[in-house]
C-alpha cells in the first residue's frame, strides 16, 4: 500500500463509524426519507462551516467508543474491562438511544459486580440470545486492531459480541463486518473496486464461519451466504437495485442479519454514481445513500462508514461534514492510538 497508507485508513475507519452514526441518528426508525431532503442536508453540512448544535452520536459510536478505550488502555482485548466500560458509559449517559433489550445486561453486569461478564448475555431472550446489530455496530476498533492476523480478528470478534450478543446471527454479524472492515483496510483505493470478487471473497469467509449444522429446526443454516448471494444479484443490476427491493431483500432493521449485509451492500453500490445523489465523493454516496434506505439508519451508515472510510482512507472524508459531528477529535485519536500500537517499526 503506497498510495494511501494504513493510518489514513485507520483514521478513516473510525471517522467513517461516528459520522454514518451522527448524520444517520436524525433519520432513524424514517421509512420514507426524501431524496431532496438528505441531498440538501449533506450539501450544506459539507458546504462552508456554519455554527450549529453539533450532531449527536448514539448508542453505536459509545460503545466503539468503549471498545477503542480499552483496546488501547489494555494493549489487548479484555472482556471484563470492556464489560466495565459498557456499563460505566451507560450509566453515565443512558440516552444514547440504547437497544431495548440491551440494557437489561448493563443492569445485571453492575448487580453481580463483573463476576460473570458473559452470563447476563446468554439470558437476553428467554435464553436465545440477542440477534441485533449491537455487536455489529461496534465491532471496527476491533477490525483495525487486528489488521494484521485474521485468525485472532475472527476469534476476538465472536468475543467481544458475545458480552451482549449470543445468538449465532448476533455474533456472526459482527464477525462479517469485521471481516469487510479488514477486506477494505487490505486493499488500494487508487484501483479500481471488484465489488463481485469482494462480496466472493464474503462468501467464502463466511462458509468456514457458518459451518454445517446438524439442527433440522433451523430452515437455513448459512443465513449470511444466502444474504450475500442475494446482494451479488442486486449488484449485478444493471440498472441499479430499487431501494423498495433493497429493503424487502437485504433489510434494514436491527437484526443483525437484516442490516450487516446491507451496510456492505451500500459500500459496495455506492463506487459507482447512484441517481438522486449527487456528490463525486464515494465515502459521502456510501453514508449518504445508507441513509437513504431509512430504518436502522444510524446502525447501517455506521457500519458501511466504517467499511467505507476503511477503504477510501481519512482524505478522503470532507473536513465540514466532520466538524458537525460529537467527538470527532476522540474518535481521531483512537484511530492513531490504535495505529501505534499494532504497527511496529
Ligand atoms: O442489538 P442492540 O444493541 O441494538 C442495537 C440497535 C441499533 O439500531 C442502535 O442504533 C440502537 O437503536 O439499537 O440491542 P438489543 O436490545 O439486543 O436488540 C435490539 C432489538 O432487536 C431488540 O429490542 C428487539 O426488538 C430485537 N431483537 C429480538 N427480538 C426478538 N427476539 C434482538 N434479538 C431478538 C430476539 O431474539
Ligand atoms: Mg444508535
Ligand atoms: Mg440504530
Ligand atoms: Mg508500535
């Protein structure tokens, strides 16, 4: 990588999650979201700077927030201390727009003071476990921390969900989008994006993640495959997918497996020019067009930010849009912190 070098891709990354989660956050739970609207609210955040209430970050750049702090404080991942974290922070400022369910777990982690920091997950749901985006959504501090050895990412990834997230397509989400934060972190910006040999290179991760299961009660047993399939399909379009076709298809709700493969989609869609949005700038068409899609629009510009800024590199984020948002100087830090200390030399 010469072109473009790691630490603006660092730097981008984490940029990419805070503002996919402050600019999505205004839309979020909007099914119909007006393409004029979102043009002109893009346009004048990017245009000359203008003073104005800053755009609040939510529950998914608190808990990144979390999980940077603690990756860099600790120099490794520690479950208990990102537990901790978890909690504090949520204590502290528990209207960030949490997941309903979510919470219950901050609540039982504090009463059992940590003794047991994975136990209070497996109880969400009578049992079954959470299958949100919530582990998803906070998984690339994690991504960059581990840029160098996938084994480790796949390992930590499945980890760190599982603090909160314990059903197979919770924990799997996030292991997906750590595995395309590490795809684009891998690759040159300055050549051209195979958006098919991207979503392959998914696929055939994915199928040593989702591995043969024996449980006649489960109608598909590689859920995410068949996500990515179906997103391939919709990038082939010539014309382009419908968004009405994106949302009945890939989704985008709070599940995990209705919202991971979208954010990817949006990525992926968003190289090349989409109509109504008008912008030569790829990481503003990801965001932009994320958000667009309506539903979970924090969660899934958040994560396609991430995947986004991953890629394109931090030069490539317009410096106003970044000035309307909450902590973009911490999130900056992490990111170079987090550089640091996984690059030697
Ligand atoms: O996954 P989680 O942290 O929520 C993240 C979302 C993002 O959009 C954030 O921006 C924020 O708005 O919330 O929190 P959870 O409470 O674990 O899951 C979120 C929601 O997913 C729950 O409130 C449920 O509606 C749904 N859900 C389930 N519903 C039924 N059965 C998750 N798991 C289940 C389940 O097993
Ligand atoms: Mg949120
Ligand atoms: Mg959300
Ligand atoms: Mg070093």
């Amino acid at each position: 990588l010469d072109s473009i070098s790691l630490a603006s891709k660092f730097r981008g990354c984490l940029v990419g999650c805070l503002l996919g989660d402050c600019l999505g956050a205004p839309y979020e739970a909007d099914y119909v979201i007006s393409k004029t609207v979102l043009q002109k609210y893009f346009d004048k955040l990017e245009g000359p700077y203008f003073k104005s209430p800053v755009k609040q970050y939510t529950d998914d750049a608190a808990m990144t927030k979390c999980l940077a702090e603690s990756l860099i404080a600790q120099q490794k991942f520690d479950a208990l201390d990102v537990a901790k974290r978890f909690v504090k922070e949520y204590f502290n400022e528990p209207r960030r727009g949490y997941g309903q369910q979510v919470v219950d777990i901050f609540h039982k982690l504090r009463a059992q003071k940590f003794v047991d920091p994975f136990g209070p997950a497996k109880e969400q749901f009578d049992g079954l476990g959470s299958y949100g985006n919530g582990a998803a959504m906070r998984v690339a501090p994690l991504a960059l921390f581990c840029h160098s050895n996938y084994e480790e990412l796949l390992h930590l990834a499945r980890q760190s969900a599982e603090l909160t997230h314990t059903h197979k397509t919770g924990y799997d989400g996030a292991i997906l989008q750590a595995i395309a934060v590490h795809q684009s972190l891998h690759l040159d910006p300055k050549q051209t994006l195979d958006v098919q040999n991207f979503s392959s290179r998914l696929i055939e991760k994915m199928s040593q993640i989702e591995v043969d299961c024996d449980d006649l009660n489960i109608d598909d047993p590689y859920p995410y495959q068949t996500q990515l399939k179906k997103m391939q399909v919709l990038l082939d379009k010539e014309e382009g997918a419908h968004h009405k076709e994106v949302e009945n298809i890939l989704g985008n709700s709070v599940a995990a497996l209705y919202s991971v493969p979208t954010a990817i989609f949006c990525f992926l869609r968003a190289f090349t020019p989409i109509p109504e949005i008008e912008t030569d700038n790829p990481f503003r068409r990801t965001i932009q067009y994320a958000i667009s899609l309506g539903g979970d629009t924090d969660t899934i510009a958040n994560m396609a930010g991430a995947i986004a800024g991953a890629y394109y590199g931090y030069d490539s984020i317009n410096d106003n849009l970044q000035k309307h948002c909450e902590a973009i100087e911490q999130f900056t830090e992490y990111a170079d912190k987090l550089h640091k200390i996984t690059v030697s030399e």
